[in-house]
C-alpha cells in the first residue's frame, strides 16, 4: 500500500511535529495548568495555549490547536499521574506561595 519513500516521508512529518511539540511546551506557548480544591487536592487538569499579549496570544492560541491531538494525549497522561483528589504535588504548592 505505501512505499517505503512514502513511509519514511510521513515518519520524518510525524517527528518533525513531536519535535515542535516540545518546543512549544519548553517555550510555554502550550502549558500544563491544574485547578485545586479547598483542602489542596488536584481537581482538574488542563493543557492549554500559554498566556500572552494580542500578537502572542493570538499565535499561542494557533499553535495550540495545532498540537490538539497531542495536547489530548497529555491531559491523560496528567489524570493518570495526578488523580482527582490526590493531594498537589511539592511543585504545584510551591507555585502557589511564589
């Protein structure tokens, strides 16, 4: 069905794409956020487009929606590290007192 030109192609896209991936995270123009409960236990995870000023927000938002599949796949991962109710880890409460 494909050739092997064909498949080698589409293996260099697809690494071209994890690669730009990372680099908008390093960069934050995509970002893990949490939202916490009263007592300090994770409640909800979100991997969104980083804030920024007009012309960055607006290009944050568009790599965002770039990477949706794999934003996707990092909210699971997130959920299944940190559970809901499970309580915030040393970086996240440290973030809270910064």
């Amino acid at each position: 069905m494909f050739g092997r030109k064909r498949c080698a192609v589409l293996a260099l896209i697809l690494g071209i794409y994890l690669i730009g991936y990372v680099g908008a995270r390093k960069s934050e123009f995509i970002v893990h956020s949490v939202v916490r409960d009263h007592s300090n236990n994770y409640l909800e995870h979100s991997v969104v487009a980083g804030e920024g000023k007009f012309i960055g927000a607006v290009v944050k938002n568009i790599t965002s929606q770039l990477y949706t599949p794999i934003r996707f796949l990092e909210t699971r991962y997130w959920y299944s590290k940190q559970p809901i109710g499970t309580p915030l880890s040393k970086k996240h409460l440290k973030a809270l007192h910064d």
